[in-house]
C-alpha cells in the first residue's frame, strides 16, 4: 500500500529530472552553437577602431543597421563580402556617418525594423538560465525527501518525528529547571521551522550562528543580526563570514566564549530599543546582498564553455 502511495511521486520526480536534463542540453546546445557561429565568423568581424578608419578613409560603401541595434552589417567598396561591427553607442554613431556624409562620403544608410521573432527568440534564450534554476529548485525540494533506498516522500513526513522528539526532549529539561516554555513572557520555543526564510522577514533582529547561508539570507533580506560564530569549525570560518557583515556596519557579533545572558541581553536591547540602530544596521546589511544568481551561474558556465 505504502509502494502504491509513493509510486506517483517517484514518476514526478522521474519526469522532473527528464525535463531538466532536456533543458540543460538545449542550453549547452545554443551556446556551443552559439561560441562556434562566433568563432567562424571572426574573420567576417570589423572592430570598432577599424571601422572608424575605413570612415575616415571614404572606404565604407554602404552601412545596414537595425533600430535600437548596436550591431550592424558593414560593405567596404572593393569587397565582395559584408562585414559585421558593434558600435558602442547607437546615436554618437548614427551623428558620426551624418559629419562623414556632410564631408563628402557617399555612405548609404539603411535602417530596418526590429523583428519581432528575432527579440522572442533572443528574450526566450535570456529565461532559459532562470528557468533552470527554478526546475533545479523545484527538484531540490523534492529531493529532500528522498529516504533509503530510493524511497521517495515528503521532506516534512521525513523529519517531523526527528525534529518534534528533539523538541519534547528539549522541554522535559527545561522542565527539570523550573523553566516552563510555554508560560514564557517575551519568548517562544518552537520545533523545527521549514520556511525560515519566512520568519526572518518578519523578525526585526536575527541572533544565528554565521554559516555560509545564513549570512546570504540576513543580507538578501536587509536584517540586523547578532552572530554567535561556531568555534571550531576549518578556517574558522564562520568567525569570517560573521566580520563581512560586522565591518559594515550590520551585524555585532558575540564569540563563544564570551557569550552569557547578560552580554546577549545587553546587546539585544541596545538594538531592539533604538529604532535608527535597527534601520541603520538593516541598510548596511543589504550593502552586500546577492543578486542576478543566475546571470553570474551563466556566466561562468559560458566561461567553462569556451574553454
């Protein structure tokens, strides 16, 4: 019964790592077709400088362009074959041919409409990469739920029980020190939370440890922070990670050793109880957030290409 219950979900995952297999080819397909169409036709290409210099010297017969277009196809007078070019800036050029044919040169001009199934084709090309991303996305999500043996269910199904027998432990200790969780003024213990992302939105000061991870999230988000790096970890390095955010100005941070109710406290109100502090932190902690992932992932997957 469990096998039948588990089976649609093991073909879903099957058909999502089939689509994203296909898409991740047609993505290495367009941008080999792409590098080898640049390749072959380097000989075919006219920089900048030297079209500039055929100008000066009248030698350019004829220049097609296309509106709104940087790229532009280029006929020297005594050559069978049309060139390409990129000129920097479309209105300084287009002023530049009006001088050239003011002085003299006979240069003819000729401006095309944008074709639109060349823009959907080159916007389509442009999402392929997020589109990527989202499927890897959708597919690490489903993946967490993956258990022995190629058993397939949900991510909250596999660790709930974990999680919530960690928080009963929890409480019977407390308990055992007269501190009773849930009478608790001005706190709430919680199981595990699976949208963290979620709760940090919503919360004015975060205290974590400063892995990799979290210090993205506290930034992306623009979120005052107390960071209590984890000692003894390689490199230390979460003691570094936890300075990028200090030296700016977002985040304090309290070493191990040193942490105690009344540093944690002290440092916690200083913040929570001045609001130009919060706001001050939360801006500088946005001055090194991430963005563009997935054009900086494409980048250097163009990057492995190539080479």
């Amino acid at each position: 019964m469990e096998n039948n219950k588990n089976k649609p979900k093991k073909e879903k995952l099957i058909l999502s790592l089939s689509i994203l297999a296909v898409l991740i080819l047609i993505l290495v397909g367009m941008m080999i077709f792409y590098i080898t169409k640049n390749q072959n036709s380097d000989d075919k290409t006219l920089a900048y400088t030297d079209l500039i210099k055929e100008m000066s010297y009248g030698n350019i017969e004829k220049i097609e362009m296309t509106v709104g277009s940087t790229s532009l196809k280029v006929k020297i007078k005594n050559e069978d074959e049309e060139k390409k070019a990129i000129v920097p800036n479309t209105q300084t050029f287009m002023e530049l041919i009006q001088s050239k044919v003011q002085e003299g040169n006979e240069i003819e001009l000729i401006q095309n409409k944008v074709n639109p199934l060349v823009t959907i084709s080159q916007n389509l090309f442009s999402l392929l990469p997020t589109l990527i991303m989202i499927a890897l996305i959708v597919l690490l999500f489903q993946m967490q739920g993956l258990g022995d043996k190629g058993k397939v269910c949900d991510a909250e199904e596999k660790d709930t029980k974990t999680k919530f027998d960690d928080y009963k432990r929890l409480k019977e200790i407390l308990e055992e020190n007269n501190v009773y969780i849930n009478h608790l003024e001005n706190a709430k213990i919680v199981p595990y939370i699976y949208n963290m992302e979620e709760m940090m939105n919503v919360s004015d000061l975060i205290v974590a440890r400063s892995g990799a991870m979290t210090i993205t999230e506290i930034s992306n988000l623009g979120k005052a922070s107390i960071l209590i790096p984890l000692p003894n970890v390689s490199g230390d390095h979460q003691l570094h990670n936890a300075k990028v955010l200090e030296n700016i100005g977002g985040a304090r941070i309290i070493l191990n050793n040193e942490l105690n109710y009344e540093n944690l406290n002290s440092n916690i109100e200083e913040i929570i109880l001045n609001k130009n502090t919060i706001e001050t932190m939360s801006k500088n902690a946005l001055k090194v957030s991430t963005s563009n992932v997935e054009d900086k992932i494409f980048a250097e997957i163009k990057k492995i290409v190539r080479e």
